[in-house]
C-alpha cells in the first residue's frame, strides 16, 4: 500500500517538478512562482525516491 502512495506521489510531484522548471511564457520568459514550486517539487520527489524507495540516504 505505501508502496502504491509513493509511486502516485513521486508521478505527480515529478511532474510538476518538470512543468514548473522548464515552463516559459509566449515571450520566451520564466516565471518565479512556477520556478520555486517546481524546485519545492524537485526536493520532495528526489526525498521520496532516494529516502523511501531506494532506501539510499536517511533525512
């Protein structure tokens, strides 16, 4: 059951992660608001996957 939870949380937070890094406007420019959550996101995933999953690295 964890198991099932933390791959739905690694999908969701790994793409909002990706949207919020490489998102840009029309005009080419990044905005600051998806680039702190896309970086919030970022270390989320990266604790789940490393600390939960993989059992690598304790926080």
């Amino acid at each position: 059951m964890e198991r099932g939870v933390n791959i739905i949380f690694l999908i969701l937070t790994g793409f909002i992660a990706y949207h919020g890094l490489t998102y840009r406007d029309k005009d080419g420019e990044r905005d600051f608001v998806r680039l702190l959550f896309g970086s919030i996101a970022l270390l989320f995933f990266l604790r789940v996957i490393f600390e939960d999953m993989l059992r690598i690295a304790v926080f």
